[in-house]
C-alpha cells in the first residue's frame, strides 16, 4: 500500500538548509572578527614592542652622542695640552741652544776679532763683526768646525771697511747649530774640550788703536 506524505517537507528542508546556512556564516563572521582582531593584537603588540626597542635606540644614541662630545671635547684637550708641550719643549730648548751659542762663541772667538751682530733663524746663525785681518776669520772658522755645539761655517762676505781712522775687514759668516753626542756627564761637570778647539777667551777684543 502506497503512503502519500501530505506535510510540506521540502519547505521544512528549505528552512532548515537556510537556518543551518546562516549559523555556518555567523559562525564564520565571529571567526572572521576574532581573527581579525588577535591578528590587530598581536600587530599592536609587536608595533609596540618595537617601538619600545626604537625608544630604547633613541635614548642610547643620544647618550653615545653625549659621550662623542665629551670625547671630541677631551681630543680637543689633548690636542692643545699636547701644543702647549710642544710650545714649552720648543721655548726651553732654544733657550738652551741660545745659551750653548753664546757660550760657544765666547770660547771660540779668536783675539783681534768682536762681533757687530748675532742673528738666529732656525738652526742657522749669521754672524757680522770686524777683523784684525782674514787669518783672524780663518781661525774662527777653524774653531767653529771643532765646536761641540757649532757646525758648517761659511763665510758669505768679507771687506776692507774704515772703523775708528783706521782699516778692518768686515765679514758676515753662516753657521748652525748642532747637538754634541755627549754633552754634561752625571754630577755637573763640564763637558770636555773638543781637541784643537780655542783657548777660552774672557771677552771680544777690538781691534787695536
């Protein structure tokens, strides 16, 4: 016997299809919105993080910029300490080269000759004075090359001029200056004579009248 089902099933079938539908899209709306959402936080959190980490950078290269300037500044010290050496080793060192020149001349000056005039530049010193006669220069000369402290003389001019009514020969004389290989030993005492140097001399005669 054939059953004939009079109830409106497909309608039913419908409806739930379209129930069931609409649970599976809001399900996938509120999955879609919690994904949406973890996904913004854990941006945030690393957007956070990293600016936190460009925070941090920010800070310690403002401190090592400090440090640079406190280093710039402390070359800058060094720098002008390290001049001002310089400047005193250069002053007292010329004022020792001055002394050792002078002394040197004294020592080395031969009788019948005084100097006019003693200019230093540099190592070079330029001597201009009167002579007796040319053997006079020649013995200076001769002394300067036995100097401990005077080397290289050259005799750039020499002539006959009138001092005092009489008849001397001016001569302008280059020399320089050098370092000995010894010079005060241990306790003070002088250093030794060069051999063949000049007798030392108390002051620069003139010529006589």
């Amino acid at each position: 016997m054939v059953r004939i089902n009079l109830l409106p099933h497909r309608e039913q079938k419908r409806q739930a299809r379209q129930r069931t539908f609409v649970s599976v899209a809001i399900g996938l709306a509120v999955l879609g919105v919690a994904v949406v959402g973890l996904v913004h936080i854990i941006i945030a959190a690393r957007i956070d993080n990293q600016n936190n980490r460009n925070a941090l950078l920010t800070t310690e290269i403002a401190k090592l910029d400090e440090q640079i300037k406190e280093i710039d500044k402390l070359r800058e010290q060094t720098q002008a300490l390290l001049a001002r050496k310089q400047i005193v080793e250069t002053l007292q060192a010329n004022r020792t080269e001055a002394v050792h020149l002078l002394d040197q001349l004294v020592r080395q000056l031969p009788d019948g000759l005084y100097l006019r005039s003693v200019k230093q530049a540099g190592a070079t010193v330029t001597l201009v004075g009167y002579a007796q006669s040319n053997a006079r220069v020649s013995t200076l000369m001769r002394n300067i090359e036995s100097s401990p402290w005077l080397t290289a003389p050259e005799l750039v001019e020499i002539k006959s001029v009138p001092l005092d009514k009489q008849k001397v020969n001016e001569f302008t004389l280059n020399l320089r200056l050098k370092q000995p290989a010894a010079t005060t030993p241990p306790g003070g005492a002088p250093a030794a004579r060069v051999p063949g140097a000049a007798s030392p001399a108390p002051a620069a005669k003139g010529p006589k009248a």
